[in-house]
C-alpha cells in the first residue's frame, strides 16, 4: 500500500481548517532555493496515513461532545452535575 493515495473525506471548511493546522505546525526543512529538503511529521501523514486523517476528522467532528463529557462530572454524592 506504498502508493495508495490518502483521501479526505471531510467539508471544503474542515479542509480548509486542516491545511491552516498543517501550515501552523509545518517543521519541513527547505534549502537556499526554496527546494524541500525533508518533509515534517505533519505533511507525511496527510499524504501517508489514511486512519490518522480520518481518526482528525473523527475527532474534530466529535470535539464539542467529547468536550462536554471532559467537563461534566459527578459531585461528592454521586448526582451529575454538567459542567
């Protein structure tokens, strides 16, 4: 599988979102002429890695959810008390 290609299967926007995210944390190494001498973590799974992008996707689309689960929480008797 070498040479599968990676597809997204998110929105235009969600797109748009992991090019910026991908752009902010891009460590690539260019030389004197522009040329990419070596490829970041980042840009390596994106064209690399199929189940790391879906599992972004996943995890974006489930983020608020999964945020209000982090923050409710039970009190000292036990009763749920949403955060």
């Amino acid at each position: 599988m070498a040479n599968s290609m990676v597809v997204f299967h998110g929105t235009e926007a969600e797109g748009l979102f992991l090019i910026d995210a991908i752009a902010h944390n891009c460590t690539c190494a260019y030389d004197m002429t522009g040329q990419r001498t070596s490829s970041c973590p980042a840009h390596d799974a994106l064209l690399h890695e199929q189940r790391f992008i879906d599992g972004l996707l996943v995890s974006r689309r489930r983020r608020d959810e999964l945020n209000h689960q982090e923050h409710d929480r039970f009190d000292s008797c036990g009763i749920w008390v949403q955060g």
